[in-house]
C-alpha cells in the first residue's frame, strides 16, 4: 500500500512538473491585467474561465491522442 501511495505521488509531482513550463502560470500572471484591463470583473472572471476550460480540453485531447501520435 505505501508503495502504491509513493508511486501515485512521484506520477503526479512528474506530472505537474512537465506542465508548468507549458502553462506558465507566472508569465500568465504577469500579463493577464494588461489583456484584460478593458473588461468588467464579470467579464474578466468569464474570460479566465473560458481559458482555463480551453487550456483543459487541448492538454486532455493531446493526453489522449498522445499514444497515437
């Protein structure tokens, strides 16, 4: 059982590892108020959303895809 528990947390530390340097989230952060300095709070919040649902979706289908690419 401690072994399983390792395994699952070395799987996704390695996971989220390889992930980062592909969202970025300090750059991201860093030019978010800029893009979005023009829209409303709502609107801000629903275009945050809207990206994350995106950035979802392309990491899972390429996830998915990946063994027969």
């Amino acid at each position: 059982m401690e072994k399983i528990i390792f395994e699952m947390f070395a799987t996704v530390l390695a996971t989220i590892t390889a992930l980062l340097p592909i969202a970025n989230p300090l750059m991201t952060v860093a030019i978010l108020p800029g893009m979005a300095a023009h829209l409303s709070a709502s609107e801000r919040e629903a275009q945050v959303k809207r990206a994350c649902v995106y950035m979802a979706a392309i990491l899972v289908t390429f996830l998915l895809a990946g063994a027969l690419i």
